[in-house]
C-alpha cells in the first residue's frame, strides 16, 4: 500500500465547521489533484497542482481550498461554505511525463 | 473543453459472456484515454492506456478517433472483473495537466 497516503479513512464534522484531509506522496510526482467522488456523478475535480506553491480550481472548487507548501503533500479544507460536503473524496498525483494517476484510497467526510 | 461520456450506469452479464463498456469522449487536442476500475474496497488503479495498447486481465481498449470512442471489451466476462469501471481522458500534457473522468459503468458478473 505505497504511493499516496490519505487520512483519515472516515471522518466526521459537525455542520459550521472546517475540516482538514490530509494527502502525502512519496512518489516524487511533481502533479496532485483532489477529486470528489459521488455515486452517479463519477469523479469531480475540485483543484489540482502541478508545483510547489501553485494550485489551480477545478470544476468544483467553491466551498473548498487547498495548499501546496511540500511536494510530497497537498492538503484539502472543507470549509463551512461548501453546502454539501458529505462524500467520498480521492487524492491522485501524476508524472505528467507519463500520463494518468495514482490515487489514494480515499475518506469517506460526513457532516453531522 | 474535455467531456467523457459512458452511457450505461450499469452493465450486468453472465459469466463467459463476452461484454463492452462504452466510452465516447469530446476534445478538440490530441486525445490521451485510460480505463481506470475500482473493485469492491479497494482504491482506483488503472485498468489499461491507449498509449500503451497492451491487454491487461483479458481487457483490450482501441481508440477510435473517427467516431471519438475507446470502448472496453473483454470476450469472456469473470465474476472478478465485477466492479466500477471508469473512462478518463487528459489533455495534451504540458504544465496543465489533468483527468475528465466520465460517471462511471458498474459492471456485474453473474454466475
């Protein structure tokens, strides 16, 4: 089980509230995106990153945020502006040279 | 823009039941196409690229340009391949790079 490592698996939040996922890589892929995951919707971009210190918004951005201070890391806040956060939510990273992803086995976000 | 369309939600066959999962995708670049499945539990993996044209677990993809189509084919189902299947597509690589996934075909294999 090497490559991206998301916690938690499963985490709770209270509604007001923000909440952190956690994504880290060891792959030394230069790329990291976070995807939302929703049954009959498929996968959604929410933002992505090709560099330190740089990230762009996906197609689902609003409600959320990211930071890339580390190559190796690529955090996602839930803020309590986002008015459905209950989902399943996947971290990828990709060698751009290569193609394609590596995903994370993702955390399943509850509000409460 | 990206768009992958995969036009059955679910696919149910029997075993050694030959099976094709749909794929059609619009981009106006040179198109790059990957399957990607997610078995029961498990993490996303990729399934097979059309670069690489090779068959993995009995699945061959060909992408079709002319009718903008990389559908999935297998000619005798298992009941392992029983899963989430998902068509992607990435843009032309270079410092923008990025997945369209399509919704998603889950696919069940009956006995």
């Amino acid at each position: 089980d090497g490559g991206i490592t998301q916690s938690p698996k499963y985490l709770f939040r209270k509604e007001g509230q923000n909440v952190t996922l956690s994504c880290e890589q060891n792959l030394n892929h230069d790329a990291m995106y976070w995807y939302r995951q929703d049954p009959g919707q498929g996968l959604r971009l929410i933002y992505y990153s090709q560099i330190v210190n740089d990230f762009q918004k996906g197609d689902i951005a609003e409600g959320y945020s990211v930071s890339r201070e580390k190559k190796e890391s690529f955090p996602l806040t839930v803020t309590s502006a986002q008015k459905n956060p209950t989902a399943f939510y996947l971290c990828a990273s990709s060698d751009p040279r290569r193609g394609g992803y590596t995903f994370g086995s993702g955390t399943r976000l509850t509000v409460v | 823009a990206q768009r992958v369309t995969q036009p059955e939600k679910l696919l149910s066959v029997f075993k050694g039941a030959p099976v094709e999962l749909k794929c059609n995708y619009s981009y106006s670049g040179s198109p790059e196409l990957f399957w990607y499945v997610q078995y029961s539990r498990q993490r996303l993996q990729l399934l097979l690229r059309h670069i690489s044209r090779e068959s993995i677990k009995g699945f061959t993809a060909d992408l079709n340009k002319g009718e903008t189509s990389f559908h999935l084919k297998k000619p005798f189902a298992q009941e392992e391949d029983s899963a989430m299947y998902y068509c992607a597509l990435g843009n032309s690589g270079g410092s923008n790079y990025k997945l369209t996934f399509g919704k998603g075909t889950l696919l069940t294999v009956n006995p």
